[in-house]
C-alpha cells in the first residue's frame, strides 16, 4: 500500500532498498531471525513442558522421562520445516492415550523402548506420506460434530485417568466411564492429603488466573508452589520419582525394533490422524506473524519428520499442540526459533537439574490435568451447542463418537468417527440434488417455476438439474422427473450447468435411461451446459453419438446458454412435428 502512494521519484530513487528489503521479509518468513522475545517465549515453554509432559507420559503408562524427552527432538525438528511457524510439536494427552492403546492392543510393554521407538518412527512415516501426497484436506473428513465429541470423550479419558493421582484411589474397572463413576462412588476410601494437595493445585492455579500477565505461567506457579509445600511440610503423597527416575541426562539414543512393525503399523496411521486431527487447527487460530499463509501438507511433513527424529531419542509420538503453541505466541513468540528454543531450554533444564523434578507430587499433576480436562470440555461448550443446533444427525454423530471414545481404544474410535463423518456427509448430500423447471419471461429473464407432473404437448419445457451426481440421490430423484406419457410434439432442455461435474456410474446410467425413455416417446432432448468432463462420460456410452448435435457445451453466459438450447430445442421440435 505505502508504495502505490510514494511518489514515482522515491520509487525510482530506492529499488535497491525496496528489493532488499522485500527479500529480507521473504528470508525471515522461511526461516526467521530469533528475537529475545523468541528466548523468553522458549524459556516459558520449555519450563511448562515439565509438568505437562510428565504428566501426560503418566497418565498414558510411559516413564515420566519419556514425556520430557518427547518436548526437546520433535520440538526442535517440528518447529524448523512446519509451515505454521508458531506451532509447538509435542506429546498431548490424546497421543499419549492413543499411544498406550495401540501397545496394550499389540501385548507390548510401554516400558519397552524399542517397541515405542518403533511406533514413533512409523506414526512420522504415515504423517510424512500424507505430507508428501499433498493431503492436507484429509482432516475435511472429520467433522466438527465427530471431532467435538472425540474432545470430549478424550477429555473424559483425561479425568478418569488421573483420579488414582488426585485421590490416591485405584479403581479397577477398565471402561473409562465405569472407572469415574467408580471412584466417585468409593469417596470414602480417597487419601486425604492426596486430595488436599490435588485441590490445593488447582486452588493456586485458579488464583495466578485471576491475573492476566501471570495467566500463561498459572500452570508453572501451581506446580512450583504446590510442590515446595509439599516437601518442605513432609507431606506423605507419592512423588514422581516414586514412579521413576527423572535422569540428568541427554535423551537415550533409541533403535526401533523393527519386528513390531506388523502390530504396530495400522495403529500409527490412527495416532497419526488423531495427531493432525489435534493440530489442523492451530493454522487458522494462530497466524504466522509475518503474513505467509500455512499449509497443512506441510505441516504433515513437518511433524512426520519431527516423530522420525524424535522415534531414535526416546520420544513418544508427538503431533501440534494447541496448549503449548498457545503458550508459546502468549509469551511472545515472534518465529519459529520460540518452538526451536523451547527444546533447546528443556534439554537444558534436564541436565542441570533434572533429578529435582523428581520431587513433584502426583497429586499435582492429577490436580494440573483435571483442570487441563476440564479446560477441554470448556473450550468445545460452543461447538457442542452449535452441533446440537444444526441437526439430529449432527448430534448423533457426536454423541456416538463420544461413547466410541469412553468405551473403545482411541485408535479405533478415530476411525470409527471418521467413518461416521463419511456417513453423515453422504446422507446429507443425497438431499441436496433436485430438479427445478425454468420458465423464460418477456424480458429474456429464466427464473423457476413449479415442477410439471409431465410434459406438456406443443411446446419446449426447460429443467435444471441441481446436484452432484452423487449415486445416493439418483433413486430418490427417479419419482421427480416429470411423466413422459404425455409428451407427443413436446421438447425438453436439460441443463446440466455446475451439476454432475464428476458424474458417478449410477447417475450415467439413469441418465442413459431417461434420455433413451424420452427418445422412445417422441420428446426432442438438447443438453446444455454439459462441461467437458461429463462430455467425455457421455461419449463412451453413446449419449453424444445418439444426440448428436444437441449437446451444447457450458459458456460463461448462462442466459445465453440457455437461450441458445432453448431455440435448438424449439426447432428441433417443429421440425419433428412438421415431418
């Protein structure tokens, strides 16, 4: 804008200028140049990484470790090739649950690490594949009414795996649902501090809250705070270094065990969907600061090559998370160095004082995820209402993709909704083809009229095919096609204008059946806006040769295309009856 207002003298006086700086801005928005904003945005991230990492290593029967290794190689990576440049690629509890389902259906151990390296590598193979084939809409295939209830059943997944941590119950019913109603119904056997010490988490996180410059570092302050309370008064709660050992080390290098590959191979393609499924929206929620547009390919192949990486570093499969990429652009990120400085942090804070993180109480994490559950159901309250507006399928859709996600390994329930999407769209599009009669006025005008029952005798009558050619509405609309009985010296133009522009084999043949009907009966049949794609269909079943100069092709002028096969189709007809 500036330069279509500067005069033409400056103009011509700062080429030089102008086009170094214009490829300074298109260097910076491949790659960037890190800003202390980027540092401290980093430094933020990479400590709150902590918590949530371990916590959702826990909470999927990983070494809590394992969470933290998962934030630092495919953190790294993940923020160098992705496309979405503020994207934080990370373990999320929806992964991690996912994760642990896939092994636990394959009877391997989540402890062994061979056979998650394995999972890892596969789940960045299947993300890079989809990357490199440019299919990015796959997400398309899941809908917001399937994806809102996968949330929040995912949600509910969160909250009955960490009711052990936050009351120091174990339930031991297997049905995520039955295990929350279980461990609610047994109140009475809950650990006192363990519950003191959960609802104190959540206590001061709600208070750091209240404040908006310390809103993005509440979940940070809680755990810090909570957890020197805790060992300074000696409270008696199990400690993560209970579970296991929190090392001062690099992240081990890993070989994948290659002979897991047939177990493993179709789950990695589920958790690779539920992964891009989590972060197909961090592109159209956080926008690249220096304008450039994101690509969801690209981001495929940015966490495919970030879970390859990470698979032979101890990570669990990692995917975009909305959590940390939000905490990343609230503390400043300005490019991809914050996600590149956030693993760099990590690792840094690992090997300095790794071993004191084994000092956090479980509780404290069961307290951090039960808000971090009900944060999601939260955040999908309007996208549950607006699902439950739009229609009884569309609420179906939901609901039974919530039961699937409670009752059924995650990996299956993916499938399951996107199945249910499929099944939904197909239903929904069925309707949406009709047939409407087209009537000329005197001022050359078409508007829409009333469907005739049948043709009327001596004179031209004009349909509009308004559809896809999708096979499902063929039989519905079979009954609305006007009789032929009565059509001695009538015509018809069938426009077939911005419908059927890929036709499916049903509609061909339906098609074929009704123009051959309407031959037999004496109707004189011109086809107009007829795209080159359906000609070609047409012409290898003898429709064209059949019709033969009646077909006449779109143009941009839709009046005159109709005008024009509406007179060809008048003195087709006079010259018919006059013969």
């Amino acid at each position: 804008m500036r330069e279509g207002i500067t005069s033409v003298t400056e103009r011509s006086s700062k080429p030089s200028a102008a086009s170094a700086a214009n490829a300074s801005k298109k260097r910076r928005g491949k790659f960037g140049r890190p800003t202390p904003k980027d540092a401290v945005s980093g430094l933020v991230t990479g400590l709150f990484s902590i918590p949530e990492g371990m916590a959702y290593a826990t909470i999927g029967g990983f070494s809590a470790p394992m969470g933290l290794w998962s934030g630092i190689v495919p953190t790294i990576v993940g923020s160098m090739f992705a496309r979405t440049v503020l994207m934080i690629t990370t373990l999320t509890s929806a992964i991690a649950l996912s994760a642990k389902s896939i092994l636990s259906d394959a009877g391997l151990d989540p402890g062994d690490l061979g056979a998650v390296a394995m999972l890892t590598v596969l789940v960045g193979l299947a993300m890079l594949a989809l990357g490199l084939l440019k299919m990015g809409s796959v997400m398309a295939f899941v809908s917001t009414a399937v994806m809102t209830g996968f949330t929040a059943g995912i949600a509910v997944q969160i909250v009955a795996g960490v009711m052990k941590d936050a009351t120091g119950y174990d339930s031991d019913k297997s049905n995520t649902v039955a295990t929350l109603v279980d461990s609610v119904a047994n109140v009475q056997q809950w650990d006192g501090w363990s519950v003191a010490v959960a609802l104190g988490t959540i206590a001061v996180w709600a208070g750091f809250r209240v404040f908006p410059k310390l809103r993005s570092m509440a979940t940070l302050i809680a755990l810090v705070v909570v957890t020197a309370v805790v060992a300074i008064a000696k409270i008696d709660v199990e400690l993560v270094s209970d579970i296991a050992e929190v090392p001062r080390s690099l992240p081990p290098l890993t070989l994948p065990d290659l002979s897991t590959i047939p177990s493993l191979a179709v789950g990695a393609v589920a958790i690779a969907l539920v992964a891009l499924a989590q972060a197909a929206g961090i592109g159209a929620s956080v926008p690249n600061p220096d304008g450039t547009r994101p690509d969801a390919s690209k981001d495929f192949t940015a966490q495919g090559l970030a879970n390859i990486g990470g698979g032979f570093f101890a990570a669990l499969p990692t995917g975009g998370s909305l959590s940390r990429t939000g905490i990343a652009t609230s503390s400043g990120a300005m490019t991809r160095w914050a996600g590149i400085f956030a693993g760099l942090w990590l690792l840094i804070i690992v090997l300095t004082v790794g071993p004191v993180a084994g000092l956090i109480p479980m509780p404290v994490i069961g307290g951090l995820l039960l808000v971090i559950g009900a944060e999601l159901v939260m955040g999908r309250i309007p996208d549950m209402k607006l699902v439950w507006r739009t229609s009884v399928m569309s609420s179906a859709a939901m609901v039974l993709t919530f039961v699937a996600t409670t009752g059924l390994p995650l990996q299956v329930a993916i499938f399951f909704g996107a199945g249910v999407s499929i099944l939904l769209y197909a239903a929904q599009a069925s309707k949406q083809g009709r047939i409407v009669r087209l009537v000329r006025s005197e001022t050359g005008d078409w508007s829409i009229a009333d469907l005739p029952t049948s043709f009327p005798e001596d004179q031209t009558t004009v349909l509009h095919y308004a559809g896809s050619g999708f096979f499902a509405e063929v039989n519905r609309l079979e009954s609305e096609w006007p009789a032929a009985t009565a059509g001695h010296r009538a015509a018809v133009v069938l426009s077939l204008r911005e419908g059927a522009g890929i036709p499916s084999a049903t509609f061909l043949k339906s098609l074929d059946a009704r123009l051959e009907a309407w031959h037999n009966d004496g109707i004189e049949v011109v086809l107009c806006g007829v795209s080159d794609t359906l000609r070609d269909h047409l012409a290898k079943d003898g429709t064209v040769e059949r019709l033969a100069d009646a077909i006449i092709p779109t143009t941009p002028s839709i009046i005159g295309n109709l005008d024009a096969a509406y007179e060809l189709a008048e003195a087709r007809r006079l010259s018919a009856d006059a013969s």
